[in-house]
C-alpha cells in the first residue's frame, strides 16, 4: 500500500492540474470501488473548483469551492495519470504526456476527470482497494477516516516533544507504536523501518522505554526519510507509479528494508541486516547497531 511519500508525491504530481482549476467534466465507469461513489458524485464534482489541494495521512484531499472536499484514498493499487492536451504538456515544474485516444478506456480505469488545465486525469485500481467520496469540508476532522488521526509528521508540529508525549506509557514495540495511525498519520512499514535504523533505536524495544536522547534522534530521522523518498518520488516495489507514470527511485536508498543477509550500511558497524516478523509484518533492522 502506498505509503506517505508515495501519497504526497501523487499530490505534487496532481497539484499543477487541479489546484485553482476547474473540473470540466467527470466520467464513473463503474459504481464503487472499496466503498459505492457517493449519489450522483461526476454531477456535483462537474463544474466544481479545486480551491486548494492537500494530504492528511494517506489521503489526498482536494477541497472544492462548493464547501465539499473530494476525499481520494489509492488503496493497495490505485494509480493517478495525468494527461495534458496539445501544447501545455509542460505545467509548472511537471510534464506530461499528451492524452492518447484510449485514455480512461482500460478495463480498470474507473474514474476519468477532465480539468480545464486542460488535462485528463485517470483514476485505475485493478484491486479496487480505492476510495473516492465527498465530505463537507468543515467537518472533515469529525469523519471517521479522519477523527483520531495522529500528527503528521512532516508538520512543523511534529518533534521530540511530541514523540515523547505519545510514547509515553506505551506497553507495544516501538516499531507497532509508529505504526498506528492515531499516533502518527501515514507513516508505514517502510518508512518505520528506516527511522529506527537511522536513530539506532531496536524494534523491538518497548515503546516506552526508548530513552529521551533516542527519541531527539528519532523525531528528525523520521522527517529526513520521509522528505527524501518524497524528492525520490517514492518507493516504486510493485504498484507505485508517479502520475507521469514514471517510478520512484527511493528504494534504491533503503538501508536495511528488504535488505536481508546485507551487512549493515553503518560505518564501522558489523552488523548483518535481519528480518523478523512483528504483528504480521516484515521488519528489518541490524541486531548490532540497532540494540
């Protein structure tokens, strides 16, 4: 599933074709995805503004003039492409493919959105795993996707102070603890992974037990990581694709995720990279450097 790097570099990708501009026209090809497409969803987007375009946790968020938010959420598969028309292939700091006639025809292309950037936007998830709805925006903190959220943590509220206060107490691993979105939104198995590696913090270390000094080194790493996939467009493993279909390249700098049997990229460390499964999930980390 995509992670928070991936989202934001979706959202980045997307910015330039919807937000400030206007939809022209919206096409459902199907009635759901995850969940059913809220009533007549194409007719109350059509026509609509896209004041202002954004992230919470995992989810893009494209508040509209009309006092709605469009809530888009990828799932497990869920790829954005962006097309733009004739000349203005270039927008900003992205580029685009010209549309080709086929586009949004695919037998998984659920949800085709034209924008008066002018661009073609199209929504495909061959697991349906997706969500799209509409939310009114003023109470959008109140709805269950988003009510009990965590921090997020490329805010500029998110540091030590705020580890430490949520840490506190906590009988779990310090790698379930990251993990759980009501303490920090949209941080994943990747990304966990990496930030304890960096600040040289066990996995397997009770959450209320990492020491204050861990936790100064902890609350930075987590952002270093995160804004270095986002400049690398993510990790492309199976199903990520930027919306210019090109992949992510941040996998190429994991240090220990997916590195198992690798000596551990710590100067000066002997540690072997090993694998061990918490709560159903893979977790990577060296046993020398990471006690």
């Amino acid at each position: 599933m995509p992670e928070l790097p991936e989202v934001e570099t979706v959202r980045l990708g997307l910015q330039p074709v919807l937000e400030g501009r206007r939809f022209t026209h919206v096409t459902t090809n199907r009635r759901d995805l995850r969940v059913p497409f809220p009533e007549e969803f194409a007719r109350r987007l059509t026509g609509r503004r896209v004041a202002r375009l954004r992230r919470r946790a995992k989810y893009i968020l494209a508040d509209l003039d009309g006092g709605e938010t469009l809530v888009i959420h990828l799932g497990m598969s869920g790829r954005m492409s962006v097309y733009a028309h004739g000349k203005n292939r270039k927008l900003g700091q992205f580029t685009y493919e010209i549309a080709p006639a086929d586009a949004g025809c695919g037998k998984h292309d659920h949800v085709i959105f034209e924008t008066d950037a002018p661009a073609r936007i199209v929504f495909t998830d061959h697991r349906r795993f997706g969500l799209m709805t509409l939310v009114e925006t003023a109470k959008l903190e109140e709805h269950p996707l988003f009510k009990g959220l965590g921090g997020e943590p490329l805010s500029e509220d998110f540091d030590a102070s705020y580890l430490k206060r949520v840490l506190k107490g906590k009988k779990t691993s310090i790698k379930a603890a990251m993990l759980d979105q009501r303490m920090i939104a949209g941080l994943g198995n990747i990304y966990v992974c990496e930030s304890l590696w960096r600040a040289h913090i066990s996995p397997k270390r009770l959450a209320a037990k990492v020491k204050p000094a861990q936790i100064d080194l902890l609350a930075p790493a987590i952002k270093a990581v995160l804004r270095e996939a986002v400049k690398a467009g993510g990790s492309s493993l199976r199903d990520h694709k930027r919306v210019d279909g090109e992949l992510g390249y941040f996998q190429k700098s994991f240090a220990v995720y997916d590195r198992e049997t690798i000596p551990c990229p710590t100067a000066h460390c002997s540690g072997i990279v090993k694998r061990i499964v918490q709560s159903g999930r893979s977790t990577f980390y060296c046993p020398v450097c990471q006690k």
